[in-house]
C-alpha cells in the first residue's frame, strides 16, 4: 500500500515537472523531505515485514514441533493407561485368588484343629481305660502315660519275663489279656511294640547274640501273644528292637538299669483324615 502512494506521489511529481510548473525552493525542498521520509518508512516496512515472516516461520516450527511433543505425550499417557488398567485388572485377579486361597488355608486349619482336639480327646480316653484296666499291675512296674499325642504303656521287664528269657510268663500274660481287652474296643488305634534292654552284655543266653536280639525277639514274643492267643488284628501291630539305645537313664545302678530293660507298647490313633487334608 505505501508503495502505490510512492508511485502515486512520483507520477504527480513527474507531470508537475512536464507542466512546467515552477515551485519556490521551500515547496520543492518540503517535497525532497517528504520523498526522504517516504523512503525510509518504505525500507523500514520492508525490514518489518521481512521480521515479521521469519517470526511466522519460526512460530510455525515451534508450533509444529509442540504438536509433535503432544502426540508423542499423547501416546505415552495412552500406553501408560493401558498399563495401569492391565496392571490393575491383573492385581485384582491376584489378589482374589490370594484371598481364596487365605480362605482354603483357614478352612484347612481350621479341620485339622479339629481333627487334633479329636486326637487328644480319644488319646485321653484310652489313657483312662487303660489305666483302669491295668490298675493291679501298676505296682510292678507297669506305667500308662501320653507322649507326643500318643500312650505309652511301659512294661518292666520283671513284670514279662524271667530273667534273660524271651517267654512270657504268667503275670505278663495276664496284664497283656487286659491290654488286648482294651485294644480289641479300639480299632481305630495302631500298636506298636517297642524291646528294650539295659546295657550290660548278653552271657550264655543261646542263640541270643546281644541286646539288638534280645530286645526284637522279646517285642515280637509279645506281639505273638497279642495276636495269636488274644486276636488283635496283626494288621494294626508292629514289632521293633531299640536294644541298649534309648534308656530312660543311665546304667549306672541296677535300678535304673530294671527300669532301662522294658518293653513300650506304643499307642496311636489312626490320622487317616488328617493326612489326607495334608496332602491337598
């Protein structure tokens, strides 16, 4: 635009020249200035608008390259989201199941707690019966006791056997008749007949070698009994020899040594059911 009012200012100069009309100096110095003035307004729009187009592309970069930062943003926030909902989703299932399986677990305790009151309550009872029946014996050293959830009914050997023998006599007989009354009314519990001896070495006893033998041929004489003559299930019965290995005090005197050589007639109700809620 100001350079049509040049041009426009120029071609009334040139026809005032062609009409030859004759202006004073101060007229024709005021044009000079006004065409100097002209001029620089003109140069200094041009500097201006060469500015402002270098500012229009830089603006246009910047803002091509923000835009750019806003998709790429854009696409992070969406990934992470996407994140974040798996993440969540996948913390929920697990937690779920974490619960479930917290229940399962209580549940489980909570069977076998009482699986284990039912143990002691029968273990208590069998203690009861058993030292009832067994009360005449008591005085020869036959003791009824609960270890570890089981009864132990410990039978001196002076109240079993003659000395350095493996055949019952007749007041052993007569306390294991008693002991398989009670047996016979509880099915449900495994019998395990224990020997052991004192530590003293086997003298001119036979083919009983040492205390290893003494102790497993009385066990399974007294296993024998039980089943054959009283008919305890032989299923339910085990036979094992401890010898000189788990005293119940030193062999120091020859008191704890009767006490040492005994045979343990270990009882233990059936956990049939506790084992298989183990095992799940």
């Amino acid at each position: 635009m100001k350079r049509i009012y040049f041009l426009f200012f120029v071609a009334l100069f040139i026809s005032a020249l062609s009409s030859c009309v004759i202006l004073s100096p101060k007229k024709y110095k005021a044009l000079l200035a006004k065409q100097d003035s002209l001029n620089t307004g003109w140069t200094e729009a041009q500097l201006n608008n060469e500015s402002l187009d270098a500012r229009l592309t830089r603006l246009k970069t910047d803002t091509a390259n923000l835009n750019g930062q806003i998709a790429d943003l854009k696409e992070k926030y969406e990934a992470m989201d996407a994140n974040y909902t798996k993440l969540r989703s996948n913390s929920s299932t697990e937690i779920n199941k974490l619960s479930e399986d917290l229940k399962k677990r209580e549940q489980r305790l909570k069977e076998v707690e009482e699986i284990l009151k039912k143990r002691d309550a029968a273990t208590n009872q069998l203690k009861a019966k058993l030292q009832e029946a067994l009360l005449g014996f008591t005085k020869n050293g036959l003791t009824v006791e609960i270890k570890n959830g089981k009864v132990y009914v410990s039978l001196t050997d002076k109240l079993l056997f003659p000395s350095g023998s493996i055949i019952i006599d007749e007041k052993g007989k007569q306390a294991l008749t008693q002991l398989a009354t009670v047996l016979k009314q509880q099915p449900e519990i495994n019998i395990a007949v224990e020997g052991h001896t004192d530590s003293q070495k086997i003298n001119n006893l036979g083919q009983i070698k040492d205390n290893w033998d003494l102790s497993v041929l009385r066990s399974t004489s007294v296993v024998r009994f039980l089943t054959q003559e009283q008919k305890v299930e032989s299923v339910r019965m085990t036979a094992t020899g401890k010898g000189e290995f788990q005293p119940l005090g030193p062999n120091t005197n020859a008191e704890n040594r009767s006490k040492n050589r005994r045979i343990e007639i270990v009882l233990s109700p059936k956990l049939d059911e506790l084992y298989d809620l183990i095992k799940q």
